[in-house]
C-alpha cells in the first residue's frame, strides 16, 4: 500500500513544487483548496517516483487524482490501482480534464470509463478581460464597476492582512446569517472551509482584497496561484445590502493580481443555476471540462464532491 498522508499546512512546499510546474490549471489543484477542505474530503497526499499523488473520499467513496509530476505514469497508476484494490474499492479518477483522458487512453487504452459532469466544470476568465472589462460583450460590467464609483466615489480597496482577517470573518458571519447557510449542507460545508483558510491566510499562501466603503467593509475575496499562467478565485462574498459590491470587488483583485497569470479560474457553478448565469455573464475564455474515469470492469455509482 503507498504510503499516503494527511496534507496539512506545513506542505505546502513540497505540494505545491509539483502543482506550481504542472500545466494543469483546474481549480482542484490549489493547496488551499486541498488543505481547507480535507475535513470534509480526508485528502492525503503521497510521493511516488517522482509524482504527487492525491487521495480522498467523496460521499465516502474513495478516489484519487491523477498524478502530477515526470517519469513512468503506466507504473505509478498501476500503484495507485493496487493501492485502491487493497482499500477495497474500485479505482477511481476524479478531475480529469480532456488532455488527462486522452493521456489515459493512450496508456491504456479500453481500461477507463469516462463520465462527464458539467456542473464541476471550472470557468477560466482571461485576467486581461477581467481587470480591463473592455469592448462592447463587457459593457453592462462596466456600467455596474462605474455606478458603483459614482455612488461611493471614496471607496478604497486594500489588501488581506492579518490585521484584516477579523472584519472578514464578521463579513462572512453576516452573509451566513442572511443566507441561512447553516441551514444547508453545501453552504455549511463552504463556510467550513471558508473560515479554516481565513484563520491560516498566511501558511495557506494565499492573497486578497477588501473592499470598503464610508469606512465599513463591503466585500472580499481571495485566492492563490494554481499553477505558473493560472490564478484561482476560491471565495468572493459582498454585502448585497451595497449595491454592485460584487462585480466591484470582482473588478478590483483583477486588477491587483500579478500579470504573470494569464487565466482566472473562477471555479465550478455546481449546477446552480443564478451561479451559472453569473459566472457565464463574465464571458469565460475557457470551460474547463472535468471527468470522472473509472476502470470499466469496476463500475461504480456516480461520484459527487
């Protein structure tokens, strides 16, 4: 059995020295979203001939992601295989992007199963559009960034520092409440998740922005690098009560990340309806389709994260 264990923030190093060179730019990757939500998830991590591997349980079914690194894939997947077969379980791939399955099949060809599912697909935004909100398909953002200058002509962006943490956690209090999202499974869950990153912002790697207004915070947001071309949004929370405060701070930490990304990756819409509007009404450059791939003579249920 490979010797897997549990990611916490101490890491970081080691996991992202593999995510960081990787061409793979799916949400799934960010260490933050590794380590903030392995209560939910159990994720482990592992080191095999030259490859990072990733291991969790979803709805408790156990499941990995494909290896990241250089060397003999056929060998490290027939590990992983191995592994899953002495946990007693199928083997499972989740997060498998169109190249991962071409890769796949070309190394195995017949053995996977491949199941797409468009609600976990990631939306990637080019930062340039987001940051820049410029030519006509943009105009109606640009109307919202400019009422919203025009109502609070004082506003003032800043970035998460520790001292900034607080007012954000009582930013997310209330939107929970206003939300009742202890009420729902997803909303608690991402709440969770939500909180954990806050509390360890600085051992996490992660970057983000307020946003005030008549010296109140209005909205914040943050996120870290997925790979060396791609920044990942994780959270995004406003108050609604101030109007265009999302598509504000939206707006704002385009323009605050690095030039060096190309892509935003904006996450998945889950199969939430008013999320896939919104998230369609930026115009992504890419949807980034992900794929379930499970070994054909294994069949399993469908797997929700």
């Amino acid at each position: 059995m490979i010797d897997f264990k549990d990611i916490t923030p101490k890491d970081k190093e080691l996991i992202t020295s593999f995510t960081q060179h990787s061409l793979r730019r799916n949400c799934d990757l960010s260490f933050s979203n590794l380590c903030s939500w392995r209560f939910l998830y159990n994720t482990q991590f592992a080191v095999l001939n030259g490859y990072l591997l990733l291991k969790f349980w979803a709805e408790g079914e156990l499941v990995y992601m494909m290896p990241i690194g250089q060397g003999n894939l056929g060998q490290v997947l027939e590990a992983m295989i191995q592994d899953a077969h002495e946990e007693k379980a199928p083997f499972c791939l989740l997060g498998i992007c169109t190249d991962m399955c071409e890769e796949l099949e070309a190394l195995m060809p017949g053995r996977f199963l491949f199941t797409a599912d468009r609600d976990y697909a990631d939306y990637l935004y080019l930062r340039t559009d987001l940051a820049t909100l410029a030519g006509k398909k943009f105009q109606p953002k640009r109307n919202h960034v400019n009422k919203f200058k025009r109502m609070y002509p004082n506003y003032e962006y800043t970035p998460i520092t520790p001292d900034r943490i607080q007012e954000c956690l009582e930013l997310e209090a209330e939107w929970c409440k206003a939300n009742n999202c202890d009420q729902h499974e997803g909303t608690g869950n991402e709440r969770r998740a939500l909180v954990y990153a806050l509390h360890h912002f600085e051992e996490l790697g992660l970057t983000g922005g307020i946003l005030h207004v008549d010296g109140r915070i209005a909205a914040f947001t943050f996120g870290m690098p997925i790979n060396q071309d791609t920044f990942g949004v994780h959270v995004e929370k406003a108050d609604t009560r101030i109007e265009g405060s999302y598509a504000m701070i939206n707006y704002e930490f385009a323009n605050h990340i690095p030039e060096q990304y190309v892509y935003i990756n904006r996450e998945e819409d889950l199969g939430i309806e008013g999320l896939r509007k919104a998230k369609l009404s930026y115009q992504p450059a890419i949807i980034l389709e992900k794929y379930t791939a499970c070994l054909r003579d294994e069949p399993v249920e469908p797997i929700k994260w």
